[in-house]
C-alpha cells in the first residue's frame, strides 16, 4: 500500500518519501537578502523531507515584502544558495527554490521608495506591513501597463536560469497566497480589461506565460505551481475558484510540469476537499496537498489516491526530523512563534532532533 513512506517520482525528480516541507518565510537572509551559512545549517537539518521548498524569495530585488527574505536576482544571490544546496545535497536531500514576487503587497519602505506593482491600482485592505519604520497601511499599487508584463516574465526566467547554477533540483512558481502572479489570477483583485484581465484565461496568462520561462530553464519535469484559490490572506478572493483550478490543472497538465500544489485554508472544508477532486481530474501530474494535514490524515489521503504527497508547514518549523519522528510515532516539538523572524539561531536551527533529546 502507498502511504507517506513510500517513494515518488515527481516529474525528473525521484523522492525518498511523501513527506514534503512548505516553503516558510523565516527572515533570516538579513537586509542584504544573501542566503548563509546559518540557512544552510537549516535547510540541512531537514534534508531528510521528500522534498524542501525554501521559503519565498525574491525574483526582483525591489520586490521585498519581509525584511530578511533571500533573493535569487544576482550572481551574489546565487553563490548564497549555492551554500545551502550543496549543505542539503550533502546530506542527500533535494531542494526546490520557491520564486516569488509580492506585488501589491510590498512596500516603498522596503524597496528603496519604489511604489508597490499590481494588476490593479488599488491597496490591500484590512492590514498592515511591518517596515523598518514600524507597522505601515499597504500602499496603492502602481498598475502595471501591458508592455511591462513581458519584463515580469523575464524576472522569472532570469530567476529559474539562476536556480539552476545555484544548484537547485528544482524550482517552484509561488501563485498563491495573494502575491503577484495571484494577483492576476484571482478576479477580486485583477480589474484590468486587458488582454490579462476578464477571462480565467486571461487573469491565467502571467502566471502560464512565467511558468512557459521556468520549463525553458529548469525542463518541465523540474518546474512546479503553488495556487491557493479559497485563502483570502492578502485580501483576495475569486468568484468561481473551481472553473479557476480545472482550467489551471488543464493548462498545467498539458505543459507536463513536475508537481501542482494546491495550498488549502484547511484541507477538511468542503470547498477544499471539492477544489482537490477538479485538481485531480485535471492534471495528471504529481498533485501536492499543504494546509492541515497531521500524520493521520496525511497518511489518509495519500493511501486513497486523493494526492500524491503532503506537504507539511508549522510541524517542520520546530521538528527538523519530521519524516523519523511520523515513523516513529514520536511527539512533536511545539514551535515558538515569538521567534519566527527573529535573527539568529534561537527558534531556527536550534529545535532538537529525536535522538539529541533527553
């Protein structure tokens, strides 16, 4: 029987276990957005997942949402990652760089008083960002002209050609969670009368058109989606976020791209579990499953067939041996969350493995 433990061949890549980790935004990459030493120690650690996406990072170097995130915009950026490739490879792990821009939720404060980028000219609403002046209204977006798009696409081409010569096994396009690509997919959002805007295929067109650039630097095998069409973080929703997955899974299943995940609110909702089954009808590929998962559940849905792995967040935070502690039934290390994106070591590498505990 397929459970977590078995091993999965996703697009080019062939992984030990089902046990994924999420991408997770920890800050530690410092104001000059260069990955260290300290985040190859990290990603080390956890170098026994199936697979680890790293957390957001920067395809712009304008385009800064969390002070601390890395980047993946230079030759510098590259030979930053480079340390944390070769540290998680030489544990025998696999790495996949999430790339990502934040759109109209950045901040000029963040970005050297560049204005914010969008689909649409107007703010998120509803909260706020923290900038090195404190905590911060977003700002209203400058809407991006349509001869612009062409130089977006190429943020994440240069951004995937780079992932590759850092030493990436793959590299993952970040279309959720109300970012920029999600900015054109979701119909809340995305205003426009465009050639991008209007139509599922339309408001699909950026995202497909930087995920054609990835496949042309990475192969299609080493190329995967992150959507999220029911999480309203960053103030966006979209009125039919069923038709949206079937046509994405649709478009993405015919360029034969390695794994899609769908990133849910909570995987036990009825909507969720309804856009997972369109997903599955539609891309034939590896489908990924993030948001609620325990081990019992996980193992559930990956012994039915609903997916095809699982990827795992808050528990990777505090348990860097999260696949032996499932196989071994053992308690999981709580996380600190009052030191997610503090500098330094304390609540980042410092979390224990099993066999060094007491």
């Amino acid at each position: 029987m397929v459970d977590l433990f078995s091993p999965l061949k996703a697009g080019d890549l062939q992984l030990p276990n089902r046990i994924l980790m999420a991408a997770l935004t920890r800050a530690r990459a410092g104001r000059s957005h260069l990955p260290n030493a300290l985040m190859a120690e990290y990603y080390a650690q956890r170098a026994s997942a199936g697979l680890i996406f790293t957390e957001a990072t920067m395809v712009a170097a304008d385009g800064c949402a969390f002070t601390g995130e890395g980047g993946l915009y230079d030759d510098e950026c590259v030979a930053g990652w480079r340390l944390v490739t070769d540290a998680v490879h030489a544990r025998g792990g696999r790495i996949a760089v999430q790339l990502w821009h934040p759109g109209r939720a950045a901040h000029s404060l963040l970005n050297g008083g560049v204005q914010p980028l969008s689909s649409t000219d107007r703010a998120i609403s509803g909260s706020s960002i923290q900038t090195p002046e404190g905590e911060q209204a977003y700002e209203a977006p400058r809407r991006l002209a349509l001869a612009e798009l062409p130089g977006i696409v190429e943020l994440f081409r240069a951004a995937a050609e780079r992932a590759m010569a850092a030493g990436f096994d793959g590299v993952q396009l970040h279309g959720a969670h109300g970012y920029l690509l999600d900015q054109f997919l979701r119909d809340s959002v995305n205003d426009r009368d465009d050639a991008y805007g209007g139509s599922i295929a339309n408001r699909a067109r950026l995202l497909l058109e930087a995920v054609d650039a990835a496949i042309s630097e990475c192969g299609a095998g080493r190329v995967s989606v992150r959507i999220s069409p029911l999480v309203p973080f960053n103030d966006i929703r979209d009125s039919d976020p069923e038709a949206l997955v079937a046509y994405l899974a649709r478009e993405l299943n015919a360029r034969q791209i390695g794994a899609l995940e769908l990133r849910h609110a909570d995987f036990r909702e009825a909507a969720e579990q309804r856009l997972a089954v369109i997903a599955r009808e539609h891309f034939k590929g590896t489908l990924l499953a993030n948001g609620g998962y325990d081990y019992e559940s996980g193992q559930a849905a990956v012994a039915s067939g609903a997916v095809d792995a699982v990827v795992y967040g808050k528990a990777y935070l505090s348990n860097p041996d999260l696949v032996e502690r499932f196989r071994a039934g053992a308690e999981l290390t709580p996380v600190d969350f009052s030191k997610l994106y503090t500098p330094g070591p304390a609540g980042y590498t410092d979390y224990p493995a099993m066999a060094a505990r007491p």
